[in-house]
C-alpha cells in the first residue's frame, strides 16, 4: 500500500488514477485549487482520501499540501504531475500573457510541486515521480504548439530528473497520452485563442475545428488509461516514456521514422562539420 500525491485530482485522467488508486488500497493527498471539487468528485468519501487545496502556481500551498499529507500518512511514494490545460492557436496568434500563464501551470506548476514533495522522497530513497505529457509533447502540430512547447519542457525536465533521481531510488515516468474521453477538449481544460490571422487557417485551422469535433468522442478510455497509470509504478522496470493510445503509438512511430529519415538524408552534412 503506497501513499500518492496528485495534483488535478478533481476531474479528467488526475480523478482517474485517483479513483483507481484507491481501490486498489493505496491512500490519495488528492489536490485540487479547491478541495471541495475533489470531494464532489468522490461522494462515496472512500477510505484512503485526502482532499486538500493546492493550486500548482502557489509554493505555499504546495508545501502546505504535503505537510498535511505527511502529518496524514507518514509518507509519499507517488507523485502523479497532473494538474495542466491545453491552449488552441497559431504560434503567432497566441498573446504573451496566454503563453506565459500556460507555462506558469504546465511547467513551472510541475517545478513547484517537485520542490515540495522531492525532499520526502530524497529523504526516503524511494518513490516514483510520474509526469503526466502528451503526446504532443514528443510530437506536436499546427494550432497546438504553444500547448507542445509546454510539454517539450516538461519532458526535457523529466529526462533529466530521471538521470538526477536514479542513484537515489527514485524513479521517473513520462505518460504521453493521445486522445482520451475526459473534458481536456472541454472549456474547463482547453483554452481557445481566436483565429485572428487568416494566413493560417489552412495550417492551423483544421486542426482547431478537428478538436471542437472530436469532444467526447476520443479514442481512449480515461478508466483504461488510469489502470495503466497505476500498473507502470508496480513494474520492476518502469519505462521512461509510456504512451497511452493507438493515437499516440501511431504519432510517435512517425516522428521517429521521420527523424531517422532526414538523419539519414543528411548524415553526411552533419559529419561534414567535424574536426
């Protein structure tokens, strides 16, 4: 029986893997910017739940967080980095504030949750880091790129957390799932600046109406994707990356049989520039 520390926890994949969590006997610090909302999404109250208050961009809250969930349970075993939202908009199209507060959640939130449970699990030489991607964040297109960069980050942060981590006994995940049948398309998770350059709407547009038209219909099953989640932090050897979705699995293999395409094509160009 571990003890997990979810941020998002109150709705979409975060209320999964908590739910799932639980009833495979493990307790949940489940954090949400309000805890009323998480308990709103659990009103069978189970065993094992801790509702606190934590918004992701306020360190205090954070530190406050785990002080409760310490004083709670004694210990941290998971930290599930969950708590983000997506940004629809040509690079170009996208404001400097709307760039700003999307990295102020899914990176910086990410950075501030880490400073705050990392010391307990440091401290214990144990423990399993899960930051939950995208797969836009290994592969991210047209009208979702601020969205991909965010992710980009996390990833970079993550590879290099799991080389940090490693000697201690702490391990790293990334979770890069596709598309999932939870609100993400929905206005509470997705933010939608307006197509205000018509330069880009044969790039970005179909993009931008493919993802109004495909709320509630996602390939993926968000109880599936939950299990999945669980089941990674009780392997011997977890993966770095684990993609959740044929989606996923397919633009992944894209990307890698791109890449290997033009590093082949221009192999010779790039050991052209070696002493």
């Amino acid at each position: 029986m571990s003890v997990w520390f979810v941020t998002g926890a109150s709705r979409g994949l975060g209320a999964e893997i908590t739910r799932e969590a639980l009833e495979r006997g493990h307790r949940v610090i489940a954090t949400a910017r309000d805890a009323s909302a998480v308990l709103r999404a659990y009103p069978e109250k189970p065993d094992g739940l801790l509702a606190v208050t934590a918004d992701v961009t306020e360190p205090a809250q954070l530190a406050a967080a785990v002080e409760t969930g310490l004083a709670e349970f004694g210990r941290i075993d998971v930290v599930v980095n969950n708590a983000g939202y997506g940004l629809v908009g040509a690079i170009e199209e996208v404001s400097d504030k709307a760039a700003r507060d999307l990295f102020d959640v899914n990176v910086f939130g990410v950075l501030n949750t880490l400073r705050a449970t990392l010391p307990t699990l440091r401290a214990q030489r144990s423990g399993h880091v899960l930051n939950i991607s995208s797969v836009g964040g290994f592969a991210t297109a047209p009208a979702v790129g601020l969205y991909g960069a965010s992710k980009f980050a996390l990833e970079g942060v993550s590879e290099a957390l799991h080389g940090e981590l490693a000697p201690l006994g702490v391990r790293v995940t990334i979770v890069e799932p596709g598309g999932f049948r939870t609100d993400f398309l929905g206005g509470s998770s997705l933010r939608v600046e307006p197509a205000s350059i018509a330069d880009y709407d044969a790039g970005a547009g179909p993009v931008r109406e493919a993802m109004a038209a495909n709320d509630g219909r996602q390939p993926g099953d968000p109880a599936k994707a939950a299990k999945a989640v669980v089941d990674v932090t009780e392997a011997a050897e977890p993966p770095l990356r684990l993609q959740l979705g044929t989606d996923a699995v397919e633009r992944v293999e894209a990307k890698l049989d791109l890449v290997r395409r033009e590093l082949d094509q221009w192999r010779h160009v790039a050991l052209s520039t070696a002493v």
